[in-house]
C-alpha cells in the first residue's frame, strides 16, 4: 500500500490556512514533529510511505495513497476534520493520531475510519494489517507502555528540506512530573523512560546535520542518564537544544558537559513566577527564589537559556506583564517564549476550568494564542491578551534585544541568539506569535 503521513497546518478564523511557505519564514530554522518520521520508519518496508508537513506544502487530494495518516494537535481539529472528509470521500482510510486523539477521543472517533489514542509505536504496524485484511476497529490503544529500547532510525530522508532543518532526536519520553496544566502530563501521566544511550547517539550520526533538537519535554532531569548521554556526544561537531527544567542549574558539573557535547540552548518551563501560580499547578518542585542564580548557571555555562513562560494563571494580574519582562531583561534571558494559559480538555488545569463556567470560547481551534477564552481570576479576558502582547513587543523590541543579547559583559551565543531575536522581532513587527508560523 501507498500511505500518506501528515502533519496538518491549522485555520485562521476567515478559513484560510496558516501556512510558511514565503521566503521570509524561510530564513528561520524548522524544527520538524518527531512523530511522522517516526511512524515512517515503523512502517513495514513492503509499503511506499510520503510526508507531509502542511505547514510547508500543500496537500495533494489527488495522492494514489491508499492509507492516509494524520498526526494532529487540538488546534489542529477542524483541520483534521476537513482532510478525513476529503480523503474519505475518495476511498481512503483515514487514521488520526497524536495529542488530539489521546486526549479527545470521544469527539473526533467517528470523524476518522480509526483513532490511535495514546502511543501508537506498537499499534501502527498492526493498525496497517487490519487495513490490509479489511478489519480495521474504530479505536486502537496500546495495552501496555511501547518498548522505546528498540526504535528504528526515523525516517529524515523524508523530512522537506527548503530552509535549515533542525532534526528531531529522541533520548527520553514522557517527564516523570504532572503539571495540571500540560498536555503532556495527560497522556503519559508521569511516565518517564529513556532510550539506550548508543541508539541516540545512532539516531544523531543518522540525521547527517550539525544542527539537532532533542525533542523531549524533559531530557535531564535523570541526572546519571544525561551525564552518560553528553559524554558520549562529546566531540560530536553538532549543536543541540533540548527542554528540560531549571533543576538542571543545580548540578553545575552536567551543564559543562552538556556544553563540551554541543548544547547551546535549554528550553526552560519556568511559567511563573509566582510561587502561588507554581502551587496552583502542582510544579512546586520549583523554587521561584532560585531562578535568578538558575538562570545565571545555565549562562556561566556558555548555554543560552529560553525561558517558557504562562500568563493568565491565578496570581497574575496587570502588573505581572511588566514585572515579569523587567526580571527577564534584568537576567539578560536572550530568549522567551510568552504564551496564555490554555485549558486542555484532558489535563487537570483544563478540566477544572471548563467546570467551573469561566470558558466563554468553545471553539477548540482558538486553544492555542492569540486567544483567551477564559476569564482569569483577576483579569479580564481583554487585558490578559493585551497584557501577554505587550510583553511579546517590549522583550522582542529593539531596545530589549541589544540589552539582553548585544551589550553583555560575557558574549553568550552571539550570533544565534542574535539571529533569532531578529527573526522574532520581525515576526512580531507582522503581528505573529514568535512560535507559530503565520498571523492568527
């Protein structure tokens, strides 16, 4: 068989497609989803197996492919919709996976000829001989976690290569916390496994690139695995980001040689920095008092540290937008990504917050910014979207960005981290969240 993987893009409310196909965006790097290339590479060799990332490319309604696969996130739902209806009418079976399935699945079941909920690893495989045998079920879920100590080499070969690709490698999966507000707490609920040391190390001689994104949502909190990892990286001529938690400033010897292996950029899920948010959200493992020299750890090491950051909690209030931008200007933070709370249908967070009345948005498609579509606790809904611009503009200003990146005592990363601010001041001068590819 012929089958089709896609990562959707996602609507504008006019209907049109945000899309990244314009020189502009492509001067930015790309950071593909793991997932496709992954399902590629599960996939038994005697099917013919494409990508396609929409984001990118169109896609073709017109492909010979006989199994159509969907790799789709909420925000990604009347998308997924709109292709399964498309494909369906044409005779293709249509299989949807990913975040959106795992955590809804009740409302996209019959939308799609099967849904994969949860890991689809071990399902895949077997969801293609159903098709096959014409005995495809409705749901498939694994009945136990996927053994990850045997993974094939993901499909980079297929991976659209129009602009700098940064590639996706997996070491870990899961993260061993449970943060009410995440996603990714949902569908692994504290699972936490890592990889064999040498298959990573495979999986990043495979990509054939310099530049590598570890794609996991927390890659050092194991302290002895990450210390074996970066050891045997070290020398490798590559440079890598990765996300983690600001735990990792605590062990001063792992961040030296995660720098020696090519670290240059740790992506840090600090959100807050109020200690009542933390509490709210159960990320008390946090210690906001000590962000400040975290911060300066993670820099001493020649590592740029991003901060992710979440307004619209329930200690955040007029004040918190400034407050927050001054504190991470003050640090010289060279990159954050400012984002709003979003209530997940799934996650703790998200389920407390359409219980209690206060979502006025129902439209699953506006989970994701510039919406809001809750009412805080002390803001309302207009000043938490202006608030959360605001601070976007101001951190991504010129003024901000030669005082963080340029006028240091010590460089850190110059040219990157000043490429990148660049590139997101650009984008916000267009009026485009700087993780998103398009307006809206």
């Amino acid at each position: 068989m012929k089958v089709d993987i896609i990562h959707p893009a996602h609507y504008r409310d006019d209907g049109t497609l945000v899309q990244s196909k314009n020189w502009v965006d492509r001067l930015g790097a790309y950071l593909p989803h793991l997932g496709p290339p992954l399902m590629a590479a599960l996939t038994p060799d005697k099917h013919e197996v494409r990508l396609v990332e929409e984001y990118l490319e169109d896609i073709d309604f017109n492909s010979d492919a006989d199994v159509v696969a969907i790799s789709g996130q909420i925000m990604q739902l009347q998308r997924c919709v709109d292709i399964s209806k498309r494909f369906r009418a044409a005779g293709k079976k249509v299989v949807l996976g990913g975040y959106l399935p795992s955590m809804l699945p009740d409302r996209v079941e019959n939308l799609f000829d099967a849904i994969v909920i949860g890991e689809g690893d071990e399902v895949w495989p077997q969801i293609l001989d159903d098709i096959e045998h014409n005995r495809l079920k409705s749901r498939y879920r694994s009945t136990r976690p996927p053994d990850i100590n045997n993974l094939p080499v993901p499909r980079y070969d297929l991976i659209k290569k129009d602009r700098v690709v940064v590639y996706p490698v997996q070491a870990t999966r899961g993260c061993p916390f449970t943060c009410e507000y995440c996603s990714i707490a949902a569908v692994y609920n504290g699972m936490y496994r890592k990889r064999p040391v040498d298959q990573i190390v495979r999986d990043v001689q495979a990509t054939r690139s310099k530049n590598i994104n570890f794609c996991d949502d927390n890659l050092c909190e194991d302290v002895k695995f990450a210390d074996r990892l970066f050891t045997a990286l070290k020398g490798a001529p590559i440079r890598w980001g990765t996300q983690t938690t600001i735990n990792v400033a605590r062990h001063p010897a792992l961040l030296k040689k995660a720098r020696e292996s090519g670290c240059v950029l740790m992506a840090l899920g600090v959100e807050t920095f109020s200690a009542r948010n933390l509490e709210d959200v159960n990320k008390t493992f946090h210690a906001v008092d000590k962000y400040a020299e975290g911060f300066r750890r993670i820099m001493d090491a020649g590592i740029s540290p991003h901060a992710l950051i979440i307004f619209g909690l329930p200690d955040d209030n007029a004040e918190t937008f400034k407050r927050t931008v001054d504190y991470l200007e003050g640090l010289k933070v060279p990159i954050t990504q400012f984002f709003i709370l979003t209530p997940y249908p799934g996650s703790p967070t998200g389920d407390k917050i359409w219980r209690s009345g206060s979502v006025f948005d129902t439209n699953l498609n506006h989970l994701r910014e510039p919406y809001v579509v809750f009412k805080p606790q002390q803001l309302s809904p207009a000043e938490l979207h202006d608030g959360w611009w605001r601070a976007v503009e101001e951190f991504y200003s010129l003024r901000s960005i030669m005082r963080r990146v340029v006028f240091r005592r010590k460089p850190l990363n110059l040219w990157v981290n000043l490429a990148t601010n660049l590139y997101y001041w650009s984008k916000v001068k267009r009026g485009i969240h700087t993780v998103y590819f398009g307006k809206n």
